[in-house]
C-alpha cells in the first residue's frame, strides 16, 4: 500500500515533484513486490508514467497517473490511499454486493435493505446516475488493480457504484425483462457481515438462482 506524500489541498505539485511522486509509487512497487513474474505490463510502466504527468494539468488527471501505475502491476493487493484518491473513487460503497454474471453487473446479495430501496437480488444493473455501466466500466477499468480477470472485473463493479458520499444514486435496471428506475443510498461499510450472507438465493421466481461456490457445503446441494 502506498500513500503519496501529500500536498497542500488545493495546490498542484509542480513537475518535478509530480514526476518523483510517480518515482515514488514505481520503485516501491518495483522493490517489494512479491510477484515480479506475474506483472506482463509493468515493462515500461514508468515511462508511461512520467510522460503522462508531464500532461497533467489537474489534480484528477495526475490522480489517474498514480493510480494507472499502480493498477499496471496486476494486483488486487496493491492500494493507493489518499484524501484525492478518496475524493476521485469515493469511499462509500453500495448497500448491496454487485457481480460479473454472463457479461452484466447483477445485484447479488442486498446486506441493507433500507439503504437499498427498491433494488432487488438478481437486478441487472444498466445505468447508473445516468451513465452506462459500459462507459462507466471503460473510464475506471484503467484505474483499478485486479490479480486475475475475475477479480478486476468484480472490483471495477464495485468501484462504479462508490463513491465521495452517501448521497442517493439514481440508476436502471432490468428486471424480468422490465426496464425499472429505482435508486439506493451508499454507505460506509466498516466491515463484511458474512454470517448473514446467503450461500445461495433464488430469483425470477425460483426458477434461475445465485451460488457462491466458495461457501457451498455438499448437504445444501439437494435443497437446491
């Protein structure tokens, strides 16, 4: 986990120090990562870096540099925290954990309900503040690290949907092939309620159903 040094708020570092920043984050992950062998795009990730922050203008573009270099060793691990961060991804999450299935980013188990609202276990998710998941998945995909396709995928998911507050967040779904507007209220989740979660949940009228392999014991199976 690395923190860049920070700044005064409202003061863009200059150059240099934008250039050594991204020095900074680079040779930490460079030196102590544990995985050298399993990074394909860390080659030149430096270059990339330093080159981009020579363009970045803004907080939020020299943000994204940090972050693009980070995300390129390819490793859920590896975390940049700071208040820019926090203000650019957000650190409040969905009351409820999205998914990766077949291509659409499903509603898989709610853990808030109130915070939930209308949202509904299996709702594939379309929009979100009025934004497609497409475009939103494509403009955080670059920033965020993930050790296998599975798990970057399910973190970009989870990415789309946090944010700075925990203000309401309008989106569309679909459900039973009805196009529904509804919205939820992010929260800041302290911790992962896991004995309340579900091993498996029955949707569209119990004929279709979401599993987690992961905690699926074989005498549940017959239930099923």
């Amino acid at each position: 986990r690395v923190t860049p040094s920070p700044a005064p708020p409202s003061e863009l570092p200059d150059l240099e120090h934008r250039m050594l920043n991204a020095i900074h984050v680079w040779s930490t992950l460079d030196a102590f990562h544990a995985y050298p062998d399993t990074r394909p795009r860390w080659d030149g990730a430096l270059a990339r870096a330093l080159a981009a922050m020579d363009a970045a203008q803004t907080w939020e573009t020299y943000v994204r540099v940090l972050l693009q270099l980070n995300a390129s060793v390819d490793d859920g691990h590896s975390m940049l925290r700071s208040s820019r961060v926090r203000e650019l991804l957000g650190h409040m999450t969905p009351p409820f954990e999205p998914r990766v299935i077949e291509g659409c980013v499903v509603v898989a188990w709610i853990f808030d309900p109130e915070r939930a609202g209308e949202l509904r276990v299996g709702d594939v998710i379309s929009e979100i503040d009025g934004v497609s998941v497409v475009d939103r998945y494509a403009q955080l995909a670059p920033l965020v690290a993930g050790s296998t396709v599975a798990a970057h995928r399910n973190k970009i998911v989870w990415q789309m949907l946090s944010g700075p507050t925990e203000g309401e967040v309008a989106m569309v779904v679909d459900r039973d092939g009805e196009r529904l507007s509804v919205s939820m209220q992010r929260m800041e989740r302290t911790g992962w309620p896991e004995d309340a979660r579900p091993t498996y949940t029955r949707i569209a009228d119990g004929t279709l159903g979401l599993v987690d392999l992961t905690r699926l014991t074989p005498d549940e199976v017959p239930a099923m």
